[in-house]
C-alpha cells in the first residue's frame, strides 16, 4: 500500500486511541483466558500477549503500553502513542544479557530509555530475545518477529525503521541486511554508538586486552589456580563474579583508587596496559569483563568449545619494554570453524537494500568511533556507500545520548525515507536545535569530523584490513553448511 497517498488512508487503517483501547480490553481478556487454560506457560511455542501494561513514567497519559512473549519464548513491549503518527520504530538492544533466558524487564527498560522515540509520534517495539548470551542472528530474527507482532496487533505501520544500539547497532544492521528486502518491512535503519565491525574482528582489541593484562597481573588465572587458554575468557565451570574479577583488576593496577594511593607497581601496569591496548581507564573494567565472561558465552556455549580468536603476529607497542611484552604474551591462532560461524553470526556484508544513518559519540569509551570506519568500509567495498550517512557528536558516553539528537535522526531519517533526498552531515546538525528546544538535553555536532580507519585502533589480523569481513558471496556459500553459525 502505498501510505504517502492520502491521510484518509492512515487513519482507516490505523485505529485511533479509543478504539485501539475497545481492541486491546477484548484482546487482553482472551489472552488471559488462554493463560488460565494453558496455566501462564512460558515453554516455547506459546506466544503470550500483547496485554496492557503501565507505561514507563515518562509516557504516562501520553501512550499505551503492552507486553507479551512471542513462540521462541523472547519477552517484548510495545508503545503506540496517543498522537501516533502511523509509523513504527522497532528497537534492537544491546548486551548481549548473559543470563540463561529472556529478561522479561529488558524491552520495558529500553522503553523507557528511548522515550523520545514514542514523544516524536512513532510507535515503539522491542524484544528482550529469546535467551541471553550471542547470537546476532537469533537477535535480529526476535527483532523481525516482534514487528510481525506488532503488524498482526495494529496493522501495516506507513513506514518501519529499526534502531539500535551498542550491540544491538550490530543486530539492526544484520536486520536490515537479513529482512530488509522483503516488501514492507523496513524503511530505514538508525544505528548509534553500534558495535559495527562485527564479530570475527569487533572484539580483537579485547582479545588484546585479555593477553596484555595476564601478562602484567598472572592473576587472571593465578598460578596457584588451573591454567587455561586465554581465548576462552574464563574456564566454563569457573565460579569467579564480577565482584572476583574486580579485585583482582583492583590488585594488579589500583585503577579504582586515586593515583597517589597507587603502588608504583600498580601505576606501571595501569599505564602499561592502557597505552598497549588504547582501552580508555574509565572503561577498563568493562572491557576485562567482556573479555571474560561473554568470551566464555561465546566460547563454551556458543561454539563448543572452538577458539574464534587469534593474536599471532600481532606487534603490541606502547608499553615501557615492548620486546619483553612481545616476547612473553601469550599467542593463540583460532580455529577456522570457530571464525566461520562467528563471521557468519555478526558479520556485516554491506548489502542494504534501505537508507542507513549512524549516529556515534566521538569519544565512545566502549565501541570505539573507529567501528564507523569499519562499516563505511564495509558499504563502500559492497558498493552501498550512498546509502549511508553517517554524523558524529562530541559527547563522551556509550549508552545514551542527547534526545535532540535522536529525535533530529529520526526526522532525517524518516524524510530520507519518504522523499529520496539523502541529508547530509550539516543539515541534520542544523535541525538539532528546533528539537533540543522540545527536550533541552543539548546539540553536539561536530560536522567536520571523520574516523579513523579501524586499524589505526585495533592492531589487524591477517587478512584483516578489507572490507567487508564477509562478502554477500561468501554468506550465500557459508549458508549451505548445515549448522552453520551460532545455534539460536
């Protein structure tokens, strides 16, 4: 159906607040029936919901809000405000969550961050996943399945964009690249702060990290404990916590204490390990943490055990005696199945069949600004530069950013969209300010900026400097293993 015909055509087939509310109550009361029949089971193959719920505080009086849980067992939440403007934003979160099921919070929290979304007119839909732990593939399939969800619910939205960010930047690209050519699915794609290089090489400079800091601390495991290969990130049955892993990171370097409470021992090891690894301090326990307990999801449950990571012939540089460093760092080579099915996971082709634009804090202290450089790499070697826009900002955070700014994207994006006209870099900054006198959280553009190439940041592996990490050819090759990639 082509939306842009006539407003009489949206407000047919989009129902006004009323009667979504008549919809909803009579809907609700079947979908507790059916709870009470199949007694509320939360097994696979039962999809619960959408019901009623509260709305995040923010919303309160100005949307409604649902819940429910589709037929993987992958908890969800949903907004349409009252004032809806007959488009849907589809959100994919970051993580990945390490808990064993889906987090039936995750999509109301996420909500409630990105409130802007419902307050600029847009319905909002968003999944936890079916389960914690990787999986891009299986995240970006219970992204689609809740906007197939929300269609069944509300009808055809004139336009579907997805979001994402952190991780979740990485699942909506694979959304779009996955389902993007399907008519009417998705119009576009705003990706923020995303983990955008991928996964066969979006995680080395935490493969670093988690060599170069056992070498300054042994404590990571210590001696006195059962050894293990580093690329694991930790031993599948360990017992270690966050807590755990913090005080070591606390023993080797005293990086949560004043620098004049520091050893001079710790100081060195601090600064040794930051300058090697580019790692910022404020992050660094982050980092370790990825380094540790999502390389083990991936690892153990992921991968059965392969190695996806490797460090051979890598020169680390930086450190006050770099030979000694080189020459005492532990060196590993993956397994070229384990790279496969991780490459086949998370890996981006490039292939966008709809507008793209990004939206990255410069001084992103978690996924690097210089995962931009990779992914207009990534589009420019599959022939899709033109398809993408990509701004930047001078904030310093990874999780959040200005609402001006989201809300400026999302209106570029959305004319993008309807008109075919791409915006550039200073029209987008120059619509910040009308929308910052909405939400007064600030404008910070910087429309001269451009990234770095990724190596200029993360040391490359063999074969590692072009682009795209996995060609559309090879994805289509990869395809007919069976079994390939990482079991959703």
């Amino acid at each position: 159906m082509d939306w842009t015909r006539t407003h009489a055509l949206i407000r047919r087939s989009v129902p006004l607040a009323p009667q979504r509310r008549t919809a909803l109550a009579a809907t609700l009361a079947g979908v507790l029936a059916v709870g009470i029949l199949v007694g509320a089971s939360n097994a696979k193959g039962v999809s619960e919901g959408p019901a009623r719920t509260e709305c995040p505080a923010d919303l309160a009086g100005e949307a409604d809000c649902y819940t429910g849980r589709d037929s993987n067992g992958a908890y969800y939440a949903m907004a349409v405000p009252d004032d809806w403007n007959g488009s849907l934003v589809v959100h994919a979160h970051g993580g990945p969550d390490l808990g064993a099921d889906s987090d039936p919070a995750r999509s109301l929290d996420d909500l409630g961050r990105w409130t802007v979304m419902v307050k600029e007119g847009y319905a909002w839909a968003g999944s936890s996943y079916r389960r914690g732990g990787y999986g891009t593939r299986m995240a970006a399939a219970d992204t689609e399945s809740v906007r197939r969800l929300f269609v069944e619910e509300f009808g055809t939205p004139r336009r579907t964009y997805v979001h994402g960010q952190s991780w979740g930047g990485n699942v909506a690209a694979k959304v779009v690249e996955t389902y993007g050519r399907q008519q009417g699915t998705y119009d576009g794609a705003l990706l923020t702060n995303g983990v955008l290089a991928g996964g066969s090489r979006g995680y080395d400079y935490r493969v670093d990290l988690r060599v170069v800091y056992q070498y300054y601390c042994r404590n990571h495991p210590r001696p006195s404990e059962p050894q293990y290969p580093l690329w694991q990130g930790l031993r599948a049955d360990s017992a270690m916590t966050t807590d755990g892993l913090r005080a070591r990171l606390q023993e080797c370097t005293g990086y949560a204490s004043e620098p004049e409470e520091r050893t001079a021992r710790q100081q060195r090891n601090l600064d040794d390990i930051l300058a090697v690894t580019k790692v910022p301090e404020r992050t660094l326990e982050s980092h370790l943490r990825w380094a540790t307990f999502t390389f083990r999801d991936i690892v153990h449950h992921r991968l059965g055990g392969r190695n996806p990571f490797g460090n051979q012939g890598v020169r680390y540089s930086g450190s006050h005696d770099d030979e000694a460093l080189n020459a005492g760092v532990e060196r590993f080579a993956p397994d070229p199945t384990a790279v496969r099915d991780l490459s086949y996971d998370s890996d981006l082709t490039g292939e966008v069949p709809v507008p793209v634009l990004t939206l990255r804090a410069i001084d992103d202290p978690t996924a690097f600004v210089e995962h931009e450089a990779a992914y207009r790499d990534t589009l420019r070697g599959a022939g899709q530069e033109e398809s993408l826009v990509q701004t930047f900002t001078r904030e310093r955070e990874h999780s959040a950013m200005s609402d001006a700014e989201y809300a400026a994207s999302m209106a570029a994006l959305d004319s993008w969209a309807r008109t075919g006209a791409r915006p550039t870099v200073r029209s987008i900054a120059a619509s910040c300010a009308a929308f910052d006198r909405t939400y007064d959280t600030g404008c910070f553009y910087d429309t001269q900026y451009r990234p770095p190439s990724y190596a200029s940041r993360v040391e490359a592996r063999p074969g590692g400097l072009r682009w795209p990490a996995l060609t559309a050819a090879q994805e289509q090759a990869w395809s007919r293993i069976e079994g390939v990639g990482i079991a959703p």
